[in-house]
C-alpha cells in the first residue's frame, strides 16, 4: 500500500479530473500541498462554486467505491506522451525530458512525477474540507481516508449543533440563516435610521463663538455615531463629544472642525478617561470605548478640557 501522501496525492487527480469533466474544460493545478492535518490543491480558475466542488466530490467517490486502477508509464518527451494521449493534463512549464504519465483508468490523464497509490481503492474517502477564493485562484482543501471520515463525523456534528442553536433541521438551515441574515441587515438599517433621527434632535451648545454638540445616549447605532460627527464638524467651530451606552461598554466618538489646530482629541481624551478606557484615531477625529458608568462623566470631563483649550 502507498503512503498517506501518495494516497492523498492519487485523491487530487481524480479530483481534478472530476471537475474537468463537469466544467467541461482543462484545469491548470498551480501548486499542491500535503500536510500531516490535510491537503490544499490551488486552482487557476476565475470562478468555482461549492456545487460543483460536490459533484465532483459524489464523483470521486464513486471512483473510489469502484477501485480504478492507477496505472504509471513513461515516455522519452512531453510531445511523445502528448502524442500517445490526447486528453493528457500537464503543467508543461515544469516538465522537460523524460515524462511520466500517470492514468486513472477511464477517468484522467496526468503527466507527473510524483508518487501515486495502485488504485484508488486506498483513497477510501475523499472529502472536501474548504473553498477559497484569492485573486484568480482558489483554494480547495481536502482529505482521504481515515482522516477524512473522521473530518466528516465532526462536520456533521457542528452542523447539528448549529441547527439546534438556530431551531431550523438540516432541510431548513440554510433558508433559516439567510432569513435570519437578512433580518438582522434590516433591523441594522432600521437601528441607523432612528438613531440618526434621534441624534438630528440634538442641539448645540453655543459658547465663544463654538458650537458644541454633547450628549450620552444608549442603544444607538454607532456607526450613526460616526456619521453623525462627521457631518457636523463640517461646520467651521464645531466640536462634537457624543457617547453610546451599548450592553458591555461605551462608544465614544469626539470630533472636531478641522481648523480648530489646537484641539488635540486624541490627547485631551486620554486624559480624561485615564484607564476606564481606550481609543484613537486622528487629531480632530477620535473614536473609541469607555467603561459604560463612566460615559457621562468623560463627556463632562471632555466638553470641559476642550473649552478650556479653546479659552486659552
Ligand atoms: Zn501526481
């Protein structure tokens, strides 16, 4: 019997070979990778989607259940090899001299020079573990055998456990994840949308020719938060220091208009929430987390250091 590598190696033919016949074109194999904890085969191809990576999967198995021979010859050129076998798959730009083909009976046609199993039989099981996309390849991670079935058992189990968390069965999982996504799309939206009224409603205090735009709300959308300040700064003298008590912590956001040089947020933020907190970003644009009993108290602390600045 072939090593575990070699197996492996045997399971990416036919699987290559696989998705060739169902995509119904050649495919070129930029690198592939034999690891103890799996294996990775790296496609050039634009487009792969999961349910062709599962029809080729059933296929390959198949193979597998019926014991394909794996059968090796050698040819003296990769035109001769060429010649004898039309329908031969090879990475032309790292062969030259003497080639190998490697042939799964009636399935693929592979010149290469590494080692095979005798039959396809030793593969036992073939499963796909991961698809990813990276630039114009993708990556498909897979195991054989033993590994393999235990992958699967431990597959099956997760995706049992998140059927239970989301109350849906394994014919309904994937109608209740998208529901559920879209929902909660739409509740965020929804969220944004009010609060965005509800921060609207804020008005300035003017003072020394500023206006400051101060406030501690609770359950808003941050990210309306940050809009929020952004618009507002726009206006030359505007300061805005808002917090947003959410159920672990405080976000705080402290802006400024972009003239105003002489207000360090970064800085004058620092010192006011000392280690209740942490945050950054640029001089006049800052955003960050406080601990949630002290937003009010740092908003104080923040619209006092930043008037005083202002004073001086
Ligand atoms: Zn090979």
């Amino acid at each position: 019997m072939a090593d575990e590598k070699a197996i492996a190696h045997t399971a990416e033919h036919a699987f290559i070979g696989a998705l060739q016949k169902i995509l119904g074109r050649t495919l070129q194999v930029r690198k592939v990778e034999h690891k103890k904890d799996g294996n990775t085969a790296v496609i050039s191809i634009s487009r792969l989607d999961v349910d062709n990576i599962v029809k080729a999967e059933i296929m390959v198995n198949a193979l597998i259940q019926e014991g394909r021979e794996v059968t090796m010859r050698t040819y003296s050129s990769l035109e001769e090899a060429r010649n004898a076998n039309p329908s031969l798959r090879a990475n032309e730009a790292r062969i030259s001299g003497e080639v190998r083909v490697v042939e799964i009976g009636g399935h693929d046609i592979t010149a290469c020079a590494m080692e095979h199993a005798h039959n396809l039989k030793e593969c036992e099981f073939f499963l796909v573990t991961r698809l990813s996309k990276s630039g114009d390849e993708y990556e498909v991670d897979f195991t054989v055998g033993r590994q393999a079935k235990q992958t699967a058992i431990s597959i099956s189990a997760k995706m049992l456990k998140v059927c239970s968390e989301l109350g849906a069965n394994l014919n309904t999982i994937e109608n209740t994840a998208r529901k559920i996504r879209e929902e909660r799309d739409s509740s965020s939206k929804n969220l944004k949308m009010l609060s965005k009224d509800r921060l609207q409603s804020t008005e300035p205090t003017k003072r020394d020719g500023m206006s400051v735009y101060n406030g501690v709300f609770s359950a808003l959308s941050n990210e309306a938060l940050q809009e929020f300040a952004g618009e507002k700064i726009l206006e030359p003298g505007t300061i805005v220091i808002v917090s947003n008590i959410g159920s672990d912590s405080a976000y705080f956001v402290f802006a400024r208009n972009e003239a105003m040089s002489d207000l360090d947020c970064n800085h004058i933020f620092r010192e006011a929430v000392g280690s209740d907190g942490r945050g950054g970003g640029k001089a006049h644009f800052l955003t960050g987390v406080v601990k949630k009993e002290r937003a009010a108290d740092v908003v104080a602390k923040v619209v006092d250091a930043a008037l005083r600045q202002r004073q001086k």
